[in-house]
C-alpha cells in the first residue's frame, strides 16, 4: 500500500532510515502497524521506540505510535544502528565447506541462518562466520565481505564465496552474465499440471506488502526474471519441482511459483503455511499440519551451483543432499499419497 520506499544504511550517523509513501488506497491505519507491515524483522517495540524517541515522521512531522497514515502521507523512520564494524564482529560459527581452494569456497548453508547482517539479524549471519575462518576476504558492491551471491534465511543450500579480488570479480561477472548454473528443489502446493516450462514476468515489491516480492506480467514494474521448472514428482496435493534460475531476484521461486498457483509448502511469508489444497477432513488437516511442525520454513532447497573457476576455467559443478527435514516431509507427503490415490 506505498507508492515508493527507500532503505539505505548511513555508516557515518549508525541509523538506519525507511521511507514510505502511502498509496492513494491506503485506510487511515495507525503508523505503528504501518511501519510493521514494511520492515522486515521490525518488532513493535523498535517502532514504538523509535517513536518516543521522536523518529518517526508523517510530512516531515514527527508523531506518536497511534497517528493514523492516510493515502499520501509520507513516513519516514530512523532506527539507531550498530555500529557497521560490529556487523563484522567474527564468530566461531562452524561452517559447512564443500570445496575450498586459494581462490574460492562452497558452503552448504544450514536453513535458519541469514547470508548477511542487516536489521534484527545483526549476528549469527554467515558473513559473521567467514570473517572468523577467514582473512582478509574481498568485499563485493555492498562492501559484504566473500559474498557473490545469497539465499533466503530460511532457504538452505549451496553458496561460492570468493576469496580474492580476482575471484570476486570474474564470479560476479557469471552471475550478471546469467552463466552459472543454480538448481533449487522445492516442493510446492498443487498438481503442477504442466511436465515442464518457464516463468517469466518481472518481479518487484509488492504494492500491498513491502515484504513481498510479487510478478509483473506487463514488466511495467520491478526487473527482468526467468525460472525454468520440471515436475519431478507428483505426490497428490504437492507436487516436487526442479526450479532452474535464469535471473537471481530476491525470492525468485517463491514469487515465480505463487503466481502460477503453486506456493511453495510451508511458506509463510506468501501463504504457503495454510492448507491451500486438499481435503478438509481432520486427519488431512492433522497430517498437513505434522509435516508443517517437520518443516518449519518454505520447501526450498539450493541444491546444485555450477560455474567457471575463476582462475583455471574448468567447469565446477557441486550437488548437495536434500536437507533431514526436507527429505522427512517428502517422504511423508510420498506415503500418504500411495494410500489416497
């Protein structure tokens, strides 16, 4: 329900500052539950703080936590920070290595665990980690040290992180070039009708929920983004799919996916933790439910990354497991659909 957003981290005054305009559909609702649908991770009491401490603006008017934002009003928030070298504090966080070499490495990143430090995950991120094992990392565009690329939090799987300059740029480059080779397996709600194809359509924020990335169909809005997907087994009222990346938007899949009408199972942020198919029998509502407790994030799972090695050319190609979890609710999704078919 805004029209436009900014959030930029200013180092120099440790603050960090969101602004909002409200879209001309917008009911009078109070700026704290606004604020709370735009920011990720932002707790009630942050805003309310930011509020007493007379940070938070409705037409460059500070106000209280019950000011009611109306279609047009632009609101802006600053939070104190920390400072940016504690977001580079080292820690002892054991990483998963699957390959490492003087120029590179590919972790298997656990789910749970944050990519980078940012607002309400400011430790225990995987950068936190690589600065402990490791020295003088090269810093990407947004000065985040041996980061080429991300996942979701809640999304695990396989990462590079360059470990030189030299690295960094010629990975960087195949990711931009769209030439390296990124397979997630995710399970989805729905019987995919289709054997294979390809999504395409523009993925930006949602008007509607800031926290949401949603597709464009008439590529008015957002970027360029292409997901290749293939069934690879039908289990009644999900479906298991391959989902090969052209483009790498933030949370490709699962907005790709959603709007072809499979969310991805257990998904909370775009609804993938209700029961969107099926019966509405107690059993299938408890069953759906045991495997929502087994799984507790989206179905997602980056399991393949391929590229060229930055400094011999050859082809790398790593593949990893299906994640405990992952692997238990497919399973059980895979027995229960043997005795309802």
């Amino acid at each position: 329900m805004v029209d436009v957003d900014a959030a930029d981290l200013n180092q120099d005054e440790l603050f960090e500052h969101h602004r909002f305009v409200a879209s001309k559909g917008q009911e009078p609702l109070r700026v704290d539950k606004f604020l709370m649908n735009f920011i990720e991770n932002a707790t009630r009491n942050k805003i309310q703080q930011a509020a007493k401490q007379g940070n938070i603006w409705v037409n460059n008017n500070p106000v209280k936590q019950n000011y009611k934002v109306k279609a047009g009003d632009e609101v802006k928030v600053l939070f104190e920070h920390p400072p940016y070298e504690f977001l580079l504090q080292p820690e002892a966080i054991a990483l998963d290595i699957v390959f490492e070499d003087e120029a590179l490495l590919v972790v298997n990143k656990p789910a749970g665990m944050v990519v980078h430090p940012g607002h309400g995950n400011y430790s225990g991120t995987l950068i936190n980690a690589l600065v402990y094992h490791f020295e003088n990392l090269p810093t990407n565009s947004s000065n985040r040290p041996g980061l080429v690329h991300r996942i979701d939090k809640d999304t695990s799987g396989l990462l590079v992180v360059a470990k030189t300059e030299q690295a960094m740029t010629h990975l960087a480059k195949q990711f931009f070039d769209k030439t390296s080779e990124r397979e997630y397996v995710a399970l989805v709600w729905g019987n995919v009708k289709e054997d294979s194809g390809t999504i395409e359509g523009h993925i930006g924020r949602s008007p509607k929920n800031r926290l949401q990335m949603t597709v464009f169909p008439e590529g008015d809005h957002g970027k360029e983004a292409i997901t290749h997907y293939k069934v690879l087994e039908r289990l009644g009222y999900v479906t298991l799919v391959s989902c090969r990346l052209e483009t790498g938007r933030t949370h490709q899949i699962r907005a790709h996916m959603k709007h072809i009408g499979h969310t991805l199972f257990n998904d909370e942020r775009y609804g993938g933790d209700k029961i969107l198919k099926g019966t509405t029998f107690t059993k299938y509502k408890q069953f759906v439910e045991n495997c929502f407790k087994i799984l507790p994030r989206q179905a997602l799972h980056a399991k393949t990354l391929g590229f060229l090695h930055p400094q011999t050319n050859a082809q790398l190609t790593f593949d990893s497991e299906m994640p405990q979890d992952m692997a238990e609710c497919i399973e059980k999704w895979r027995n229960y659909s043997k005795h309802t078919t």
